[in-house]
C-alpha cells in the first residue's frame, strides 16, 4: 500500500511539476521571514488590496518627521499596511535623501513598521551617474539626477567593462550597508520589498525604454540583483520589477530581467484624465494574470489622483482593483511646503472619499495585515 501511495504521487509530480510546490522568492537563499512575507503576501492578494503611501512615516505636507506620526493615521485611525521609502542620494554617502530625509530616521522608520507587522517598499531615484560627473550639468534643470536624459550611454557606462562600472559598485556598496543594517530587535534582517530602475516603459529617467536597450536594463537588474543577493549575501530583498504606463503585455515586458532576479509585477499609472478608469482596467488585467501564472506578487505601486475628483478613491480607484488580485495600491509622498505650514487653511491630507475605500471590505490597512502575521510560517 505504502509503495502503491509513494508511486502514485512520484506520477502526480512528474505529470505536474508544480503539484505541491509553494510560491518561493527568486532568492533561493531568502530569510524565513522574507519567504513567509512572499507567500503571505501572494495569498493576500487575492483576499483585497492593501494600502501604502509613500514617506507617510516621514512627513506631511505642514509636518517634518514626528515620530509614529502619519498623515494616513491622522485621517483614517490606522496606518498604512505598506508603508514606502525613498533612498535617492543614499549612493553618494549623504546623510539625507533628494528629499531632505534623513536616512538614520529612515530606518528607525522601517523598524518601526516592522515591528507593527506593516510592509515596507523602497524606492530609488539614483543620481545619473554620468552626467553628474560633469560640473556643466549643473546648470541644467535637473541635470545629473535621475530625470537627466541627456546621455544614452549611461547605463552601459555602469555595467561590467563600462567606465562607470567601479563608481557604481560603490553605490551598490552604499545600498548593501543599509540594507544590511535593517535589523530587528533580535537582530533578525527586516525583509523589504526593493523596486529600483522604475517605470522602464516611459523614458524619463537615465534606465528608460528610449534611453538604454532592453538588454542593457535587463543586464542593470541582473548585475544589481547579483550584487546584493549573491556578492553580499542580502536575502531579506524581494525585488519588484515596475513600469509606467503600457497598453500590452509586450510592452510590459520589454528588459524583463527573468524570473530568477525578480518576485513582484509591479505597475504605475497616475490618473490624467477620463480614460484611466479603462486603461487601468486594461494594465492589470493582463499584468496581474502574467504575474500569478509566473507566480509573482502584484502591485499598483504608484497612483494617484490628477483631476479633482470627489469620489475618485471609492468610484474609479477601488472598482478596478477589486476586480484583479492587485497586492497593494500606493499614493505618493504628501511634500512638506513650507508655504502650508503657514498657510491659515492648509487642507487635510486625503479627500474625504477616503474614508469610504478605508471603510471598505475590499481595503486592507495596517490593523487588518497585523492579524495576518505576514511574517510568520505558513
Ligand atoms: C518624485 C517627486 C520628487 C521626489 C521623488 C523621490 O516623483 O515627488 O519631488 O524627489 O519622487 O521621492
């Protein structure tokens, strides 16, 4: 009988390689907690969405950095169930982002979060490593950041051979000291949702569509992915591959890095006028469906409101994610102005709509993902 069940299923996993087979990060050698996270998070996703907002543990448009303050909280109650950080000017050995955060309190942040049993993504805005070199590229707007688009040689200036290459090694050196520095209480890595070279298909940053060859972003992520995973042994890192805007999965795709660098199908897409509603629609259906057959995680990990409207949370936003397994939805950062700060009716942080896609079933903030236990086996 035993041999009869053993051969039976030795045929279930030969005629069905994925029989059995739990979601895995594409670090094989990611920490228990990271595994736990991917795979919660890919059960989640079909459960309801998450809501994120970047730097909302930061600052606000009339506050700078109060600890456990959030504009979200403020509104809602709650914190964001995933929460987002930025770590531009991180690769110069600065002590504050392109933002003016400190990056000390950038971590105390993710810390914090953490240990409330939120989601922490990160993003990367790196200076163009060409251009900035160039004293002349000073006296252009926006020269030498990401936004310079001047050059297309950039991206191969950093790869193997390229004449960038020992500079941006020392970048990625930068961002493997902090990102081995997240820790725990116990000491235990805090594992993070990465997504740097963001929105490839729009070519506006120095890894955009029309400013390297599909092959030299792939190269980029790879090279990335390497360093960090395999030359510095970092394996608390789920790495979210993102793209602006696209009408087709080919487009998605372009400089698609593989499946062995990357965990999450991530996309953004702001809202610019009446055809977002069905463009949107359009993007995560076919984003989310490669994503699950892949095995991957999803996200709208940019969004946001561009026209006014009342209801645009509950009415456009939350009716096409529910219909897709989208894992989170992020806003972006509410900037601090100084010029809110004394105004005499700053505003509230969210439209008032806000509160009925909080309120919904469909949401998740962070009371809801602390009873999931993200971290924990499964
Ligand atoms: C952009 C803008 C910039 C900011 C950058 C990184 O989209 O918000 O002002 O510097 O993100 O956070």
């Amino acid at each position: 009988m035993k041999s009869f069940i053993f051969s039976f299923l030795l045929a279930l996993l030969l005629i069905c390689p994925s029989y059995g087979k739990k979601p895995f990060p594409a670090d094989r050698k990611a920490t228990k907690e990271t595994v736990n996270l991917f795979r919660s998070l890919y059960n989640l996703q079909k459960k309801g969405v998450m809501y994120g907002h970047q730097d909302d543990l930061m600052y606000g448009s009339t506050w700078w950095y109060i600890k456990d303050r959030s504009d979200t909280k403020d509104f809602t109650g709650d914190y964001p169930a995933v929460a987002g950080f930025e770590l531009g000017h991180l690769e110069l050995g600065n002590e504050r982002s392109l933002d003016s955060v400190s990056f000390a309190q950038i971590a105390e942040q993710i810390k914090a979060h953490y240990k409330r049993g939120g989601v922490i993504t990160i993003s990367w805005h790196a200076d163009n490593p060409l251009t900035m070199q160039d004293p002349e590229s000073k006296l252009h707007r926006q020269g030498g950041t990401a936004w310079d688009v001047s050059s297309k040689e950039v991206v191969a200036s950093v790869l193997p051979g390229g004449k960038n290459h020992e500079m941006f090694n020392t970048w990625l050196e930068r961002l493997a000291a902090f990102f081995m520095g997240l820790k725990d209480d116990n000491g235990t890595p805090i594992p993070i949702i990465f997504r740097p070279y963001h929105e490839h298909s729009g070519s506006f940053f120095w890894w955009g569509t029309d400013i390297c060859t599909d092959d030299e972003y792939s190269d980029l992520w790879r090279y990335t992915v390497q360093f960090l995973r395999d030359k510095k042994n970092i394996h608390n890192i789920l790495y979210a591959y993102n793209t602006d805007r696209v009408t087709s999965l080919e487009q998605y795709m372009r400089g698609y890095p593989g499946d062995d660098v990357i965990d999450m199908l991530s996309l953004d897409m702001y809202d610019r006028g009446e055809k977002f509603g069905g463009e949107l629609d359009s993007a995560l259906g076919f984003v989310t469906e490669e994503a699950v057959k892949r095995n991957k995680l999803t996200a709208l990990s940019e969004t946001g409101e561009r026209r006014g409207m009342a209801d645009w949370w509950s009415g456009v936003l939350l009716p096409v994610v529910s219909k897709y397994p989208v894992g989170y939805v992020l806003t972006w950062r509410h900037a601090y102005r100084q010029k809110f700060v004394k105004s005499a009716n700053p505003g509230k942080p969210f439209s008032d709509d806000f509160m009925n896609f909080y309120k919904s079933p469909g949401t998740l903030f962070l009371k809801e993902v602390r009873e999931e236990n993200l971290y924990k086996r499964r």
